[in-house]
C-alpha cells in the first residue's frame, strides 16, 4: 500500500488512533501534514514521528506539524494557503479531530452539543469544501484520485451500553454518536458529489480501541464482553485499513464505512 507521492493531511493527529494514523502514512512513504489542537502535543507528536519512524531526529522533510484550532474557519484558510503554496495539491484528508464532554444524556447541556458538532461535523465538512481545488489537483498532478477518510465509530450505528460504564460521568456521551453518524451521512454525500471531481469519500467505524493508559482493568474486561473476538483493538488495526483507503489499493471503493470492531455490532 504505497503512498509515494501522496500528500495527507491529519485532523486529530495527536489523538491515540490519530498518532497511529501517521506513523503509519510515513511507513507508507506518504507526506504527512499532521494538525493538533494543543501546541505541547505537537511538539510530542513530532517527536514521536522521529523516533518511531525515522530513528533520526533530523530526518523530517515529509512531514509537517501544526497546532491550530480548526473550529475557526480562518485557520483552516491559513492552512489552505500553507499547502497551496508549498505543494500546490492534497492527495488525502484524513478528519480524526474529536472533542466532546463525556457524561450521561442527563449532564449534558446545549453548549456541549453545540459545541462538539461544531468540530465533529462542521469542521469535517468546511475543511473538504475550502480545500476543494487541492484536492481536485492530485489528479491533475498524479492522475490517480484524492482520497477523504472519515474517522467514525461503532456509536454511530449502535447505542453505547449503559452498563459497560462505571462511572455515569465517563459514559459515552449522546452527541458522541450522534456527530459520528452524521460523519457517515456525510461521507455518502461528499462520495456522490465529489466523484466527478477524481475524488473518493470513505469512512471507518472503530469499534473498542481505548488507550490502555486511561482505563482500568474492570472497565476493559466489560468491554471485552461486548465481543466476538473477546478482545479489545489497537490504533495500528485501525491506521493500516486508513492507509489501504488512501492508497490506489482501494481505487474502487468510494461511499463505503468500514466497520472495525471485532464483532461488537454483529449481536
């Protein structure tokens, strides 16, 4: 799955799945734009990206890090510009950013809705149309079509447990699953619209793949439970089918969501 001469941008890039997303982009000989909300965790990301990747701090030439916040539109119009400017075409976007309170329906307030579409479903969407011409000039450069990736969630199709959750204050909150399933009416929609512009739409639904640093046992063993394969995943089964889509491999799957979780939405 060889992405030599792809250009991918990442939203969410120094999220758990989001930090696998990239490594393994660079594994795949792609250029990587990696974008974080928080300055700190890019710098922590960029680190890694050397470490694990390159085992040579200096060796950096195809990839990018920015810390922006993308819920203003006029940072995503900066970010338009940098690329513009710099490699003229963007042959992948891959939208990981998440943000959201968690708690039960009851905890949760209008603003919290409010604002968690606001990255969840706006921004996804804003990104893809203000980077349009990018995207539509991968073909032109590469003759091989630009590639979206949606990062969704099993929540999206099924209901969050109530008794998987320990604590009501960490339960998988409403607008979680709601903007997620909105990320893959929008990845059907984007897949007929941008077709005829060389460009193909997919989304991938995660299933149990928390980071195992931020949840104890009894909460992982609940999880388990929920599944065929009688475990819990991990960011690489997530990132290597995210760069199968964005590689020629899947030249021919556009408007699909792929569902990876074990088992978990088959009961």
């Amino acid at each position: 799955m060889n992405l030599k001469d792809k250009i991918i941008m990442v939203t969410g890039a120094t999220g758990y799945i989001g930090t696998q997303i990239c490594i393994e982009i660079l594994k795949n000989e792609g250029n990587l734009i990696a974008i974080g909300h928080k300055e700190d965790s890019i710098k922590k990301l960029k680190k890694n990206l050397n470490t694990t990747v390159y085992n040579n701090s200096n060796n950096n030439n195809n990839f990018m890090c920015f810390s922006t916040d993308l819920k203003k539109e006029y940072n995503i119009t900066k970010l338009y510009k940098k690329i513009t400017k710099k490699f003229g075409y963007l042959s992948g976007i891959v939208n990981c950013a998440y943000s959201g309170k968690t708690g039960d329906i009851l905890s949760i307030k209008n603003e919290d809705f409010i604002d968690a579409n606001n990255l969840n479903v706006i921004t996804p969407i804003k990104i893809v149309t203000s980077f349009d011409k990018l995207l539509t000039n991968s073909y032109k450069k590469t003759k091989q079509y630009a590639s979206i990736v949606n990062i969704s969630s099993i929540y999206a199709i099924v209901s969050p447990k109530p008794e998987n959750y320990i604590n009501k204050n960490q339960i998988n909150p409403i607008h979680y699953g709601a903007s997620k399933a909105a990320l893959i009416q929008i990845t059907k929609y984007l897949s007929v619209r941008l077709s005829k512009k060389k460009i193909r739409t997919n989304s991938i639904s995660p299933g149990a793949i928390p980071n195992p640093k931020k949840i104890n046992l009894k909460f992982k063993n609940k999880l388990k439970k929920n599944i065929p394969m009688n475990r819990i995943g991990t960011p690489r089964e997530v990132a290597e089918p995210v760069v199968f889509l964005l590689s020629e491999s899947s030249s021919y799957i556009n408007g699909e969501n792929i569902i990876i979780d074990g088992g978990w939405t088959v009961w």
